[in-house]
C-alpha cells in the first residue's frame, strides 16, 4: 500500500459531482482509481470512500471545488475569511467521514485524502474529530487551501495540544506544486513535498468564470491542479 497514489483517488472523488445517475458516477469514479478498490455505498459528491477487501485497506477522498457551483465558491470564501470552522459544508464533511469509518472493519487500514478545499477539509476532519483522527493511518493532502494565521478560529488552536500535534505531523503528508497560490501559506501539520508542474497535462484551455476571484491566470489554475500529481 506504500506504492498508493492518493492523488488518483482525490481525482476520482470529482468524478462523483457529475449529473449522471449514481451508478454511473460510481462506475466513472472507479475507473479512475487501482482495480479492486470499489465505491463504499455511503459514498456521495463530496466524500468518496474507496474499499479494497482484499488488502484490508479505505481510502477517503474529500472532493475539492468545482468552479461550476456556486455552493462551492460560497464554501471557499468561508475558508478564506476564517469561518471554515462555523461552515456547515465543513461539519458535514467532517460528520459523514466519522460515519463511513464506522462501517469499516477495525483491522483495516484508513487513509484520507483531497484536493484544494477538499485537502483543507479532510484536515480539519481528523482535527476536528479525535476518533477519526486515531482511526487514520496516512493523510496526503494536495495544493490545500491555506489561511493567513491570524484567520484560524480559536477551533485550531485549542486543539494544539501536544499529542495531538504530534499525530497529525506524523500521519500528513502536504503536496504541493511550485507557484500553487492557495497552498503558499502552508498548515501547521505533516512533512511538506514540492513537486513540479507537469505541462500539458492539464485539460482546460478555458479559465472557469466562477474561477477568476481566486486565480488571476490560467496557469495559475493549472498549477494548482490535482492532474499535476497523478
């Protein structure tokens, strides 16, 4: 499980946003991903659980904004004004996760993974949530919408207690591409990668008009996406 690419499946998770029928976003997220991991039923358009029974091994994908929907865009400006902790997107998130971990066997693996706002909200999942957090084996995170310090709610920094600090740098790794502008200011948790823009890999020649606030240039929206890391 040390070879997992845990970008392929916070890709996957967008796969479940889409307006096709449940099954074949199921079938479209799972095509995405190493065989034998399979969609947990619980799975839905923001969090996404992928099953392997065979190696005893989950991995939950919180999905990162889609620029086609305003609800996300309203989410992200929450984030960037310090209100994450208040957002009810975020308690959401953070609730359904400690309910998909229920269901699965005590002798397996958990891993947790996202993109952009879907990193930033996987984070404060296993923050926010001590069960989970001990239930977790790995955090990898990808170009994770950051905060200014001065905007984390006191929800963070109550929770920095030593062990708890100690947990999360252990169990987190934060990827992160060179130039990503959400991603600049970094977390107070888990060994940090850099990585290179991969040209030509990403798919839109077009900025997203719901984009433009948070990135002044397609190259910027190039260099924070999850495709640079699969």
């Amino acid at each position: 499980m040390d070879n997992i690419n845990h970008a392929q499946f916070a890709n996957a998770s967008y796969a479940l946003n889409s307006s096709k029928k449940k099954e074949d976003r199921f079938r479209q997220a799972e095509a995405l991903v190493p065989k034998n991991y399979e969609l947990h039923e619980k799975s839905n358009r923001d969090v996404a659980m992928f099953v392997n029974g065979d190696k005893k091994h989950a991995i939950i994908a919180h999905r990162g904004s889609d620029f086609k929907k305003k609800r996300d865009i309203g989410a992200d400006i929450k984030f960037a004004l310090g209100l994450q902790a208040h957002s009810k997107e975020y308690r959401k998130r953070a609730g359904m996760t400690e309910r998909m971990v229920k269901d699965i066997p005590g002798d397996f693996k958990i891993d947790l993974t996202g993109h952009s706002y879907g990193g930033a909200s996987a984070l404060h999942s296993a923050i926010v949530r001590p069960k989970l957090r001990q239930r977790l084996n790995k955090i990898h995170i990808y170009n994770p919408a950051t905060q200014m310090p001065k905007q984390k709610p006191k929800l963070y920094r109550k929770e920095k207690a030593p062990d708890v600090e100690r947990d999360l740098h252990e169990k987190t790794t934060v990827h992160r591409t060179q130039g990503d502008v959400p991603s600049v200011v970094g977390t107070d948790y888990g060994t940090v990668k850099t990585h290179d823009v991969k040209n030509g890999r990403f798919k839109s020649a077009v900025m997203p008009e719901l984009a433009k606030p948070a990135f002044q240039t397609l190259d910027q929206l190039k260099t924070h996406s999850i495709e640079n890391f699969i």
